[in-house]
C-alpha cells in the first residue's frame, strides 16, 4: 500500500469516527437543544408487590451501569438526557413510587448518573415533598452535569409566579464560572424570565459579595430579548446603589446608632443645629459636595460629624470612617494601594447614600506615598471629590489645612471648607448646665451646681487653654463625672471643685483626652 492510499484510508477512519460522535453518540444533535421545562407525568399507581420492587431496584441498577461510560463520554448533559436508557430509568424511578427521600439519597450519593436520573424524576413528579431547598443547599459541591439537573429540578418545581431564581443567583460561588456553569445559569435565567418570573433585588442578593454580583451581571449582559434587557438595566440600576458592607469593614469601618452611647450625649444648641443643617444641605445635594470642617481641638468638630451622623442615619445614609492609617494598612507590593483605592471608589460612588468620614483629614495628603511614586491617596481621589462622584466629611486644625491647601491648591475649591470657631464664655456655660441636667436623677437632681460650673471654667482657662471651648469645659467634666461613676459605683455622688482640681494633673498629662 502507498503513502497517499495510507493517508486516505487514515482520513477516512478519522471521519467515520467524528460521525459516530456527533451524530449517532450524541441525541441532541438530531433532536436539537431541549429547555428546562419538564413535563408532569401523574403519580404512580401503588404497587404492592416486593417482588417487583427488588427488581425495579435491580433494573435501576442495570441502567446506571450501562450510563456509566456514556455519561464519562457524553458532550453535554442533554446528550444524557435524551439517551433512551436514560429515560428508562426515569420512568421506572417515578413508576416504581420513588420517595423524596429516595432521590435525595441518590442525589447525595457517589454515581453522578444515579443523581441525575433522581433530579430528573423528582423533576417530573408533582406528588411528593418538596426537596428543593436540600438540593439548592449542595448545588455547589456536584459535578458540572448534576448541576444542570439539579437546575432542570428547580425550574420544573418552581412555578413562575414564585421566586426562585434570586435563591439561586445568591447561592452560586466561583466554581460556577466556567463554560458549562456559564451556560446552564444562563439558560435557567432565560427560562424563568420568558416564564414570568422578576429578580427581587430585595432578598437573598443584597447580601452577596461584589465578584458574585459581577459574575451575576456578565451572565445578565450574555442574554437575548426584553426580558433580559429589562433585567440588565434594573440589574445596573441596583448595582450602583448596594452597599459592599464586607469590602468596606476590611478597609474601615461603619457606624451605626451605638455610636452615641447613652452616657456620652450630644448637647444640642442653635449653633450646633445650624452647623449640622449647613453641612447636610451640602453633602445631600443633588450635586455632592463634599465638605471639611476646619477648627481647633475642641471646638466640636467630632460633635457635629456624630450629630451629622445620627441625621443622615435617619435618613437612608451609611457613614464610613476610614483615615490615612487604613487605606494604606496592609498593602506594601506596588499597584496594591492604586487597586485599593479603585475598589473603594467605585463601592463609595454611583448613587449610594454612603458619607465617608476621613479624620485628620490633611493626612491623607501624604498617605501612599512611596519611592516609586509620589501620589498619594489625596491625589487620587480628589479630581473625583471635584466632579461631586463621592461624598466626603473631613476634618482637620487650621495650622494643618493651611500647609495643606499650599501643597494641594485645588482643595480650595474642591472641598466645602466650613471654619468653626471657638465659643464665648456664657455659650459654653450654658451647654455645660446642659449636660449636668441630662444626668438628673431623684436621688441627685444636680450631677454639678452653678458654683462648680463656674470653677470648672477658670481652671480650663488656667491649666487647659491648649483647647478650644466648649470642648476644654466638657470634656473636663466628662472625665471627672467617668472617674467618680465607675461601673457599679454610688450615682448619688456630684462632682465638685476638689474633684475637679484632683483630675487637674490627670487632664494635664493625657492631651488626647480633648479631641
């Protein structure tokens, strides 16, 4: 024989083989793509005999050993599917009087073809219990063509006017993300929207973490028709409003209504309500803005970002705390920071009602700084802080903006700079009478009287006119009132002028007791 009659007789081995393969082994190439809807078929009539239940067990086991290569070999689960043994086995699973439990134990169990005929036939049942919520919990942990009948399952029990597909969506992980998981997700989500069935962003979704709700979003971009462009806008649309709680507790953290305990109350004011009034009109407005406050120690910045705070609280805003310390915390490789700092952008902006609450907020001038570049945080985020993309409360000391607005001249105008100055004698005395009268109680109806109060205020004057008022006067009783009222302590005590004058050296020695 030749060379060229070789390379022939090769060429048409090969050929017959690729026939054999795609026409005769695989089904679906002749009856074409099946979908996910399943045919009900009626509940079994009883059968009684052992007999016949023993040989159905056997004829089962039969058909399982004969699917065995075949599934090894098949191209596509639907391949699978359509094979005749295959549907034999179904029918004999549901004529036989398979229980839900029966199917689960196959669905847990070790034959991949065993767990696929038991979804198959469950799939086709109507009559027995609800095993959905047992196959949903182990959807992730089975072989690729399980889960295409696991999906058939869920499809074919749920009807269209229940939700099951936000179940589903919030339960895969990343071992989804691959051709074939690609593709069955794809097609069950087709299936349920063509079937009537709306993604409700308010369950299960709004929990998952943001690579999940990106994997969500390329398998929505993937699809075809009204139904999935209808769910791809409402999708975006949801995306540029939820709140990555996990992402930004790894970088900072967030508030929440504990932030004022009881013991520690806000002493509310005029000035003090038309600061708080100011700044929220800014940061809310259509067009963001974002604002520092500038004021020396004590002078009640933190005091207005913690009334500010409970504000916004109540009104659907989230407030996250993040200084120079955390954005660079951890991150030493270059390209890690500029990735953090893309990540944080992205999860502050769009239209979250997200303030982010930056102390010392000249800090962040220098912060990621390093040899090889001399950006730092600021320079990053502040053309984005211009175009209003986030919503940023600051604050720093007037020596501190000063340097700061030299070397960053845009923060100028980039920022809403909201100076606070110190308050007179009388204000601060009257926010101090304030404050002893908040812990009134029976046994003591006055925490401090009038002569203490005046007392209090020299000595501040004296020995702390490193701080601002009504800060240095407040915090001074605070400290006196924290000393006397340990836990467990007499609350019938007051604080008097000795008292006072024995925290003098105490204060005196601990400057980060004024904030």
């Amino acid at each position: 024989m030749s060379g060229s009659e070789i390379w022939l007789l090769t060429i048409s081995v090969g050929l017959l083989y690729l026939f054999y393969r795609v026409v005769l082994k695989t089904p679906e190439n002749v009856a074409g793509r099946t979908q996910l809807g399943v045919a009900h078929i009626e509940p079994p009539s009883d059968r009684t005999s052992s007999a016949l239940v023993a040989s159905d067990a056997s004829s089962l086991q039969e058909i399982v050993s004969g699917l065995t290569e075949f599934y090894s070999t098949s191209a596509h689960p639907e391949a699978l599917l359509n094979h005749p043994r295959f549907q034999e086995g179904v029918e004999l699973l549901n004529q036989s009087g398979s229980s839900s439990k029966d199917f689960i134990a196959h669905y847990h169990g070790n034959s991949a073809v065993a767990a696929c005929l038991a979804l198959e036939a469950y799939a086709r049942r109507s009559d027995v219990e609800d095993i959905r919520e047992r196959i949903l919990a182990n959807i992730n942990i089975v072989v690729p063509w399980i889960r295409y009948f696991a999906l058939r399952a869920l499809n074919a029990r749920t009807p269209p006017d229940e939700r099951v597909l936000s179940r589903v969506l919030a339960k895969i992980d990343a071992s989804w993300k691959n051709p074939w998981g690609t593709e069955f997700l794809g097609e069950f989500i087709k299936v349920r929207l063509d079937g009537g069935e709306a993604l409700d962003f308010r369950t299960e979704l709004h929990r998952i973490p943001e690579d999940q709700a990106q994997f969500i979003q390329e398998l929505v971009e993937g699809l075809k028709g009204e139904s999935a462009t209808r769910l791809l806008a409402e999708f975006n649309t949801w995306r540029s409003t939820r709140n990555d709680l996990e992402f930004l507790n790894s970088i900072g953290r967030i508030w929440n209504l504990s932030e004022i305990p009881e013991g520690d109350p806000i002493v509310e004011n005029e000035a003090l309500l038309t600061q708080v009034a100011f700044v929220q009109a800014v940061l809310v407005n259509d067009r963001r803005r974002s604002v520092l406050l500038v004021g020396e120690s004590g002078v009640g910045k933190s005091t207005i970002v913690r009334a500010l705070g409970k504000q916004l609280h109540e009104c659907g805003w989230m407030i996250f705390e993040a200084g120079h310390t955390e954005l660079v915390a951890g991150k030493v490789f270059i390209g890690e920071l500029e990735e953090r700092f893309r990540k944080l952008l992205y999860h502050l902006g769009g239209k979250r009602k997200i303030l982010w609450y930056i102390p010392n907020f000249h800090a962040i001038s220098w912060a990621g700084r390093h040899q090889h570049s001399s950006t730092s945080a600021l320079d990053y985020f502040l053309p984005h802080l211009e175009q209003g993309e986030i919503a940023v409360l600051g604050e720093t000391q007037p020596l501190a903006y000063e340097k700061l607005v030299q070397s960053k001249p845009r923060c100028q105008t980039a920022l809403e700079v909201y100076r606070i100055h110190p308050l007179c004698e009388h204000t601060t005395l009257e926010l101090a009478r304030q404050w002893v009268r908040h812990f009134a109680t029976a046994d003591r109806p006055e925490l401090a009287s009038e002569k203490t109060l005046q007392e209090a205020w020299q000595l501040t004057q004296q020995f702390l006119s490193d701080k601002a008022a009504p800060g240095n006067l407040l915090q001074f009783l605070k400290l006196t009132r924290g000393r006397l009222f340990p836990t467990g302590a007499d609350h019938r005590a007051v604080i008097t002028t000795n008292e006072l004058i024995f925290d003098i050296d105490t204060v005196d020695r601990s400057p980060g007791q004024y904030p």
